[in-house]
C-alpha cells in the first residue's frame, strides 16, 4: 500500500470545479483518487483539519462529482487503518496555521499558510507519502524547499505549474 496525503485541490479539479485544469487534468485527478480508493491509505491529522477543510469545499453527499465521492468515503473510512491513518500535529497557541512539524527553512515563510498542515502531516506520519497536487502553484514554488524537507510532491497536472528545481 502506498501512503497519500491529498490537498484538497486535487478532488476539486476531479469535480470540474476548477477553471484552469483542462480536461487531461481533470482525467489525471480521478485516477489518482481512484488508486488511492483501490489501493492506497490517505494520511489525515487527528485534529480533522484536513477533513475539516474538504467539509468546506466538498458535498458530503458524495454528489455530484468524483471529488465529491472521495469526501463521503475518505469521512466514512477515517478510522479504519486499512484506508487512512491519523497523526498528530502540533499548531502553534497564536497561530492555528503555523505547525511544529513544519520545516524551519526561510524559503518557506511565504508558502500559503492553509497548506502547511499537508506538509505537517506528511513529515509527522514517519512514512514518505505522496503529497498530491493539481493545480496549486505554490507547491511548485517552493519545490525545492519542500524537496530538501524531505518530501515527496507529486504533480498531477505539471501543465499547469512551472516547477523549479
């Protein structure tokens, strides 16, 4: 079993929810979240922020779209550690968006703040997940910084960011 930790651009981009991601991203997001269903184990925080975030963007009905799907069955399987597993993360007591799992490194101030419990959570789960990301270019911004903290980002739609190495 593979391990992933998935922001919540990616089942937005498989509902066709997001004006950028053109038809082969659209494809690309639907199949990593099928794989993860099929065959992987989605890393969340016990603090449910991350689930807290996809209650926000996402229908829990789990309709109409793919994406929608994901957040019905990732909110029903959350506790069985066949298909997530849950670690804590540590925010700070003034910052609810600052982590203690994420990296010290200056290059990574300005790296948008509602994503940094995607970085905790994958540096705190003692495995080496997949991040995923479609479409959100601050990823790929602060590739290299993410890269050096020793995490592993995997572009779903590289079209539609410029990476830099």
């Amino acid at each position: 079993m593979s391990y992933y930790v998935v922001d919540t651009n990616v089942p937005k981009v498989a509902n066709g929810k997001s004006k950028q991601a053109n038809p082969d991203c659209v494809i690309a997001c639907i199949d990593a979240l099928t794989e993860i269903h099929e065959n992987g184990i989605v890393i969340l925080d016990d603090s449910m922020l991350i689930l807290d975030e996809y209650r926000r963007k996402l229908d829990m009905s789990g309709q109409p779209g793919l994406g929608d799907g994901f957040m019905r069955w990732i909110w029903e399987v959350q506790a069985d550690e066949t298909y997530c597993k849950q670690v804590h993360i540590t925010p700070g007591e003034d910052d609810p968006t600052y982590f203690a799992e994420f990296p010290k490194d200056p290059r990574l101030i300005k790296f948008d703040r509602s994503d940094r419990k995607f970085v905790a959570v994958a540096l705190s789960s003692g495995n080496v997940p997949d991040i995923l990301n479609a479409v959100d270019s601050d990823w790929a911004k602060h590739f290299v910084a993410l890269d050096e903290a020793g995490l592993n980002i995997k572009f779903l739609c590289p079209q539609h960011v410029c990476v830099r190495k």
